[in-house]
C-alpha cells in the first residue's frame, strides 16, 4: 500500500470514528488520568464560575439577566464535559473508581448549577444558599480530584 493510500484509510477511518459517536478506549492508564485531569479542570472551572454568580447575586452585585445567562451558561458546559469524559472507557479495571469518582463529582455539579439557575430565576434566597453550599462542597471533591490526579 502505497503511502497516499495509507493516508485515505488512516483519514477515512479517523472520520469514520469521529462520525460513529462510540466510545473511545483510552491506551493506557496514563492517557486516561490525563483525560480525567481535564475533565476535572474544566469542571472546577464551570462551578466556579456558578459559585462567583451564586455569591454575586446574594450580594445584589449582578442583575437577574446576568445571573441567569452566567448560570444557564455553566449549564450548559458541564453536560457536554460529563458526556465526553463518559465516553472514554478506561483501560483496566483499577481506573474504575477514577471514572465514578469524576462521573459522580461533574453529576453532582450539573445537579447544583441547576439548582442554583432555578433558584435565581425565581429569586428565592434560601434555595440560593443551599445552591452555594452545594457548589462549594462539589468545588472541594473537584479540588481533591485534581489533587489526586496530580
């Protein structure tokens, strides 16, 4: 096969699986904590930004609109991390827990991003607290992971 050749099949089949949605083998263990690494930074990422909103609002620092577009915006980003880390099936059976762990810290922050943008959209200060306190504790499992991922 020549070269040009090999380049058609190598392109066809990387579209092909990019097409398919399927779920991707990580290599090796390596490959797959460093695909933990940045699901876990870009979650730590989105809830902080929640966290900042949740807190500006309490204060009356930000209006309605601008809490409600910041939190359906973190919303909105934390989905496609959980679905995409999900995707990456691990490569043994000891980098099990690690996929729980991290599936379970980006569900607990899209379960409070949401609650936070339901509570600022209907003003209620109390489910805003408990939202902060959510948050802040999903920040603190999202700063041990990244810990223990190093």
């Amino acid at each position: 096969m020549s070269s040009r050749e090999w380049a058609r099949a190598l392109a066809a089949g990387l579209l092909t699986v990019a097409l398919s949605g399927c779920v991707t083998p990580a290599l090796d263990s390596g490959a797959f904590r460093q695909n933990a690494r940045a699901a876990v930074g870009s979650g730590l990422s989105e809830t902080a930004t929640a966290t900042l909103t949740v807190e500006m609002v309490l204060r009356d620092r930000v209006t309605s609109t601008v809490a409600d577009t910041s939190l359906s915006t973190c919303e909105d980003a934390i989905g496609p991390i959980e679905d995409s880390f999900g995707k990456v099936q691990p490569p043994h059976g000891g980098d099990d827990s690690l996929r729980t762990d991290v599936l379970d810290t980006l569900g607990d922050a899209d379960d409070a991003i949401a609650d936070a943008r339901i509570a600022a959209r209907r003003d209620d200060a109390s489910r805003l607290r408990q939202a902060l306190t959510d948050l802040r504790s999903v920040t603190t499992d999202f700063e041990q992971l990244k810990q223990d991922l190093g």
